[in-house]
C-alpha cells in the first residue's frame, strides 16, 4: 500500500493543527514519544478502509481493536491513561484522519 498521499493529507488536515507541530513544521514527539499517526499510519488507514459508517463511533471502535490494542501505552484491560488525559494525538485527531483519507479515496475514484 502507498501511504504517502495519505500521510501527505493526514499532514495537511491534522498536523498542521496539531500542538505539537514545531516552528519548523515538523512534530516535536520523537523516541518513545512517537506520534501515534505516523506510529500506525498503515493499520489507520486499513481500519478506515474497514469501515462504511456515518458513525464515528464505528470508526473508533475499530480503532481501539485494530491500532490501541497494540500501542504500548494501552493497559491489558483496555484503557489508557494518555487517552483519558487527552494526551493521544491519533485519539485527540482521530476524526480528521478519517476525513483525511476518505478525501484522499475520494480523488482516486475520481480519476478512474
């Protein structure tokens, strides 16, 4: 799968809005504190490719089983305390990645 038009419109839609985009336009999360998007960009945009909802809640719930299951800071019962301190980039901007990437399947279809 290509990801760089995706992650080119998930930079456009989400991270130019992000608080942790640096002056240069880069995000500062580096290391152990690695964005989430960029951490799980591929199984994002497979979760988002999963779904046909008008419901974000469909979207999230998806989410939580495919992507934050595996994330590190995620504890075996389910819960996480980053999102819970709306601390979680990919939870604070969920919604715009998911514009994002059907803007972007949107344009494919389009050109065929």
């Amino acid at each position: 799968m290509n990801l760089e038009k995706y992650r080119q419109a998930i930079h456009n839609k989400v991270c130019l809005h992000c608080i942790t985009l640096g002056e240069n336009g880069r995000c500062t999360l580096t290391g152990v504190d690695r964005c989430g998007v960029e951490l799980y960009l591929e199984e994002i945009v497979r979760v988002v490719h999963s779904i046909n909802s008008p419901r974000l809640e469909d979207y999230v719930e998806a989410l939580r089983k495919h992507v934050c299951s595996k994330c590190q800071n995620q504890n075996p019962n389910g819960t996480c305390s980053l999102r819970n301190q709306a601390e979680c980039g990919l939870d604070r901007y969920f919604a715009l990645a998911v514009e994002a990437i059907e803007e972007v399947d949107q344009k494919k279809k389009k050109k065929f």
